[in-house]
C-alpha cells in the first residue's frame, strides 16, 4: 500500500504558469471544498475569488504581507477562506468553524491536484484589510487566503524563493504525530 498519489503529489509551490483556470475548474475547486464534512453540518466556509486581470485580484492581492505578494501576483487565482463564526442554528460561536474550514480545503486541495492545479496557503496576510476591503461584514471571520494555478518555472523567481522552490519536504516521523492509544509522545507543552 502506498500513500494516494493525490497526497503524496500536493505540494506548495511560489512558481506559477501564466494559464489562467477555466471556470469550470475554479467551480469543480468549490464543489470539493462544499462536500467536506462539518460539525453539524453547518457549512461554515465561505470562499471569495478572484482571477489574475480582475479588479479584486489587485485589491485581494494588496492584502497579502509582502514577502507572499512577491511570488503570489503570478498565481492564477487568489481565494481568501472565511469562517462563519456562530451556530446558524444556536446562534452560539462555533468552537469547529476553523477546523471545518481547513477539512473544506484540505477537499479543495485534493480536487486542484486531480487537475494539476496546485495550491499555496498563505497565513501571511492582513485579516483585517482583508475583512475591509472584501467588505466581509462582522460575524465572519477570514481564516486564510489561497494562491493557487499551474505550475511555473522557478527561474521566474527571485533568487532567494528559486532555491527553495523543490526542495525536498520535510515532516515529522510518524510516531511524533500518532501513537496508539495513551500519550505517548515525551512532549509537554
Ligand atoms: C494555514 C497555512 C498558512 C500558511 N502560510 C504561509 C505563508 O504565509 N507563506 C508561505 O509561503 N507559505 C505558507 N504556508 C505554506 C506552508 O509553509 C507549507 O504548506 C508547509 O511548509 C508544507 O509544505 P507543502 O505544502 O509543500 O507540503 C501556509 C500553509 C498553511 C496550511
């Protein structure tokens, strides 16, 4: 058994083609992330986008901190992932909203792969400008923008990203991450 190539092949890269992403891509990219499981089956994502040559792909792009708006201006499309802070139903937070969130685009991310699309998640950027400028009113909460297209070449890089671009990826061993059954790990907080 090895691991599913749609796993073992999502990587984050900064280089991307100047292809832009068919629509009907960009909407088989949401329809994956609104199957996604949710607690209570609340749903509580919400995408805004933006291609590359639209007027809100400048403006979500001036969200971005610098060192990701150098390498993400040549993306095809710029997302920006936001929560829905309250049970629609209790009208109480929703204390899995981010969780639900990440699932939403980890199903996103799988979908792009299938098509040779490649994501870079960005932390990196000014929720605030962000909530601003995409006019996202109170009550939601934005959770992480997305850089995503077709793989580039790195020499369309600065030379300090080109380096890293492709460089092996690294993770922890498994038994850091998963032991079976009690704490096992020899870690404190
Ligand atoms: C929530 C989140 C925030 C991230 N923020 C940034 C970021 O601001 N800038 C960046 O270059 N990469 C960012 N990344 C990408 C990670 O650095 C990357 O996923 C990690 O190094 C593992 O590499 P891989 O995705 O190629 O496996 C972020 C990823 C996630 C999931």
């Amino acid at each position: 058994m090895e691991l599913h190539p749609l796993i073992s092949g999502r990587w984050s890269p900064r280089a991307f083609s100047d292809r832009l992403i068919e629509q009907e891509k960009i909407d088989l990219l949401f329809e994956a992330a609104r199957w996604a499981a949710s607690s209570s089956n609340q749903q509580p994502w919400r995408f805004l986008y933006s291609q590359r040559g639209e007027e809100v792909f400048e403006t979500m792009l001036d969200c971005l901190m610098d060192g990701n708006r150098i390498w993400a201006k040549d993306a095809a499309l710029l997302i920006a992932a936001v929560a829905v802070d309250n049970n629609s139903r209790s009208g109480k937070p929703n204390g899995h909203a981010w969780h639900d969130v990440g699932l939403a685009v980890g199903n996103l991310s799988i979908q792009a792969t299938a098509m040779d699309i490649y994501l870079h998640q960005m932390g990196g950027y000014y929720p605030e400008k962000a909530r601003e400028l995409l006019a996202i009113p109170q009550g939601f909460t934005p959770v992480t923008m997305i850089a995503a297209g077709y793989l580039g070449k790195p020499e369309r890089l600065p030379e300090n990203l080109r380096e890293r671009e492709g460089a092996p990826r690294k993770r922890k061993a498994l038994s850091e991450i998963a032991a079976s059954g009690k704490w096992d790990f020899g870690e404190t907080a």
